[in-house]
C-alpha cells in the first residue's frame, strides 16, 4: 500500500534515439533513456518497484511493471544518487513515457516517487 507521492526522491531522465537498433521499415523504433535518482530526504529510501507507461503517436500505449531497476534495488543515504541506463522500443518515430517509482523509506513508510512524463524522439534528444 503506497501512503503518499514524495517530493523527496527527484527523477531526471535523458532520451536518446538508437538508429543502429532501430528499423523504421518495420514500425521499430528503439530509444535509450537515463534516469538519475536523488534522495533529497532526510531518511534512507529503497526503490521497491517501477511502473512504466510508454505510449506511441498512434496512440498505442504499453506498461511496465517490476521489481527494482535493472536487476537492483538500490537504496539511497539521503544526498545520494543513482543513475541507470534501460530501454524502451515504440512503433512510431515519437512518443512518451511516463511512470513513478514505489519507494520505502527507513521508517518502514511506502511512497512513490513520480516521473514526469517526457518525449522519446528520433529526430531530437530531450533532457528533463
């Protein structure tokens, strides 16, 4: 059960387009993204799980669910930061992702941290 939305843990995330892993011929765009967690709280907090909701320009949308992050589940002292870089491949040349992270801090209390949605483009990158 997740008690509350933090203000604590700040997401940045940076898109990039992979064009040697893409195949546009065949509706497959492939994006790399890295996201940097910070602990801006004043207790521990563990990254329990992800949700991801990655939608295409055609409106198609896909969510992810799981455990940790790339096989992790770090936990973060406050002040500190973790950085990761994951994937996602979409059916159109744009679209967006979006998702939150569920968190427990060292009080044993659940809360999610947010990621504000941000654009996954083949002919830009975006920095949030």
């Amino acid at each position: 059960m997740i008690m509350g939305i933090s203000d604590t843990i700040k997401v940045t995330v940076q898109s990039n387009y992979n064009e040697p892993q893409s195949d546009p011929e065949n509706g497959q765009y492939f994006f790399s993204y890295t996201v940097t967690i910070v602990n801006n709280g004043n207790l521990n907090a563990k990254l329990l799980s992800r949700h991801w909701i990655i939608s295409d320009s055609n409106g198609r949308v896909q969510e992810v669910r799981g455990d940790g992050v790339v096989g992790e589940q770090p936990e973060l002292a406050p002040g500190e930061g973790f950085r990761y870089t994951s994937a996602a491949v979409i059916d159109t040349p744009r679209g967006t992702m979006h998702g939150s992270y569920n968190m427990q801090s060292a009080d044993g209390s659940k809360f999610k941290a947010l990621i504000s949605p941000f654009t996954l483009s083949s002919n830009d990158v975006v920095l949030h």
